[in-house]
C-alpha cells in the first residue's frame, strides 16, 4: 500500500476534548486510483468514542467523501467490519481508549474485493451463505393447521445455539488465511452457518449440505488457524463448527 | 471422487507411512548407520522379500499422501477449471509415474539386476 498521505484537521469549532487521536482512513476508489494512500485526520475523542463514531466525525466534519458502510451502531448488522490497526473488528463494537494508541489506522476487510474506501462487496459471502441453504429443510410444516411446534430441549438448542449467534459482518472471512489464496474457499462463515443447520435436529437437510461443503475447496481446505474465531465480535466459533463437520464427514460423527 | 474420500485417503496413507517408516527406521537401528548404507546392505534389503513388499508399500503410501498433498496446495494457491484439472490430473499422472518407477528400482534391485 503506498504511504502516501492526506491531512486534514478540523477548521471548525469542535466539541471540548482534552484528547485527540489521528486517524488513518485508507482512501482507494478502484475506478479511478492505483493504489490506496491513507489520508489522516486530527479526531477529538472522549472515553467511549468508538472508531465508527470518529469516522463518522470525519465525515461530518473534515472529508464526506469518506465511503464506510454501517447502520445499527450496536454490533447487530455487521455492516462496519474493518481492519482497526491491522485486526479484523467492528468499527461500532471498538473503543478509542482500548486500542491505547494515538494513531488509529483504518482500513477494509481483507479477502473481499473493494467498493470504495472501506466498503467492500459482500456478493460472493453472501451467495456462499445462500449455498449452505440456511433454513430448516423438512417435509412438514409447523405452521400447518395440525400441527404443533417443533418442541427443542435446552441440550438441543446449545448444539447449534451459538453459531445461530452470527452477523454476517465478513470479519471471519477477512481474517482467514485460506481465503487470501483460495477465493472460491466456502469461508468460515459459510460453513459455520452450515454446521448451524446441520445440528439442528428440526432440520432433514443434513445429507444435502454435507454434500455441498464437501468439494475441493469446501470444508478440507481449512487449516485450522482458528483466526475466524478469534476475530468474531459475537463470539461464534467456525473453527470448531468446521471441525465438528468433519466428524460428520469423516463419519465420527453421525 | 468426493473429497471426503480422497482425505480419507490422504489422512490413512500418512498414519500408514508413519508406522512403516517407523519400521524402517527401526531396522536401520540394527546396525550402524554408516553401516546401513554400505552397498551390500542396502541390497541385502531388497533381497529379503517381506523388506521389499514394505518398501513398495511405503512408496505407495508417501507417492498418494505426497502428492495429493501438493495437489491441495496448488489448487490453494490458484483457480479456474482448466488449471484444476490439470492439477488433478497431473498429480495423478506424476504419483503414477513415481511408483512405476519406484517399484523399477525395487524390482530391479530385488532380481539383482544394477
């Protein structure tokens, strides 16, 4: 990425802070630019401040031009994911004062092609996510006149409990390294919402997709660097799912 | 083949070559190692028949986890239809000819041909 650099401080009043940061925003439009460049930003910032809230300072008061994605600011939509100095996280989800440095440095979500600045195209997780068929697969219906609902047990609920958990933010994806080489890789978010589906015992489609992750660059392409689960700001585990599929593939489990 | 077979396969023949090189090591243990790799000895291996069977196993084994093992790396590292068929392919042409040539020298050796 070039060093090259932009700096930009607020001409106008701002709100009293004994503290400010710079920010560091990668600016890349792939229409019209080579390469990034960072353009950095004196940001106030008080205690709570999270990185969303400084960009959209930025954009409120230095540069609009700043393209970011975000909406529930609560980490519920996965819209913000990016890289907060160089670690795949959630922009509305990351104080300020945890990163304990003056130059917060932002940038976009590896492993996914950029729209603009910190935008990036999610088409390709989300067609994955569409091909693991995250729905319950069964004859019946529980909405059907005669039928009643499908009753779970708490035991049966915690098996697939905390994958259900997932946001679809992409930070798993972006983190893993076999999405950097393979990009027709499944991805953790994938498949972790497929092992969801596939340990619900509500749900018959448990062949149909063991037989979608199991291709060459489906469930055996991951390594196990367990960096998806480690960057999940909701606290799912696709590498456990992933291996937990395995068993079932490899016939451990049934 | 489904993938699922093909690490299966891939997961056995490292177990097994791990217990046969295991053996292999053992036996090389008997004696001193600049010992083991004088000439003589080393055909002496070839010689003993339940030796030579191990040693062709052990071939088999390292050719289908080795180069099923690059096979994955490759296709990691690139995609597209064409290349992935050449890859799959041509790991399967490159393991064959290894063995075929490998089971040669075992062959060869065994007979007492140089």
């Amino acid at each position: 990425m070039a060093v090259e650099t932009i700096s930009k401080t607020p001409e106008v009043s701002l709100p009293i802070s004994s503290d400010s940061i710079t920010l560091r925003i990668s600016r890349f439009n792939p229409k019209n630019d080579l390469s990034p460049i960072f353009a950095e930003f004196k940001v106030p910032i008080q205690k709570w401040t999270t990185v969303l809230e400084a960009i959209l300072f930025v954009k409120q008061n230095l540069d609009h031009s700043v393209a970011v994605r975000y909406s529930c600011r609560q980490a519920s939509c996965g819209s913000c994911g990016m890289r907060i100095n160089g670690k795949p996280a959630l922009a509305c989800y990351t104080k300020i004062s945890e990163l304990n440095s003056n130059i917060v440095t932002v940038e976009p979500m590896h492993n996914f092609p950029i729209i603009r600045d910190l935008a990036v195209d999610f088409k390709q997780m989300f067609a994955n996510h569409k091909k693991m068929k995250p729905y319950i697969i069964r004859e019946d219906s529980e909405i059907a006149s005669d039928t009643k609902e499908f009753l779970q047990t708490p035991e049966e609920v915690e098996k697939y409990l905390q994958f259900s958990y997932c946001i679809k933010c992409g930070l798993c994806n972006s983190a893993c390294p076999t999405m950097a080489t393979d990009e027709s890789f499944i991805g953790p978010q994938g498949l972790a919402q497929a092992y969801r589906y596939v340990a619900d015992n509500r749900d018959d489609g448990k062949k149909e997709r063991l037989k979608i992750i199991d291709q060459s660059h489906g469930i055996w392409r991951c390594h196990f660097a367990g960096s998806c689960s480690h960057v999940c700001p909701k606290g799912v585990d696709p590498a456990m799912a992933i291996q937990l599929l395995r068993g079932y593939l490899l016939g451990f489990r049934k | 083949m489904r993938e699922s077979i093909i690490m299966k396969i891939h997961y056995g023949t490292a177990l097994g070559a791990v217990a046969l090189v295991t053996i292999h090591i053992l036996f090389r243990m008997t004696q001193n190692f600049s010992e083991s790799l004088q000439y003589q000895n080393v055909i002496a291996n070839y010689h003993l028949l339940p030796y030579a069977l191990m040693l062709e196993v052990v071939l088999i084994l390292l050719s289908v986890h080795g180069f099923n093992g690059l096979r994955v790396i490759l296709l990691e590292l690139k995609q597209g239809i064409v290349y992935e068929k050449l890859i799959n392919y041509g790991s399967i042409g490159a393991m064959a000819a290894l063995i075929a040539y490998g089971s040669r020298t075992i062959l060869m050796a065994g007979m007492g041909m140089s």
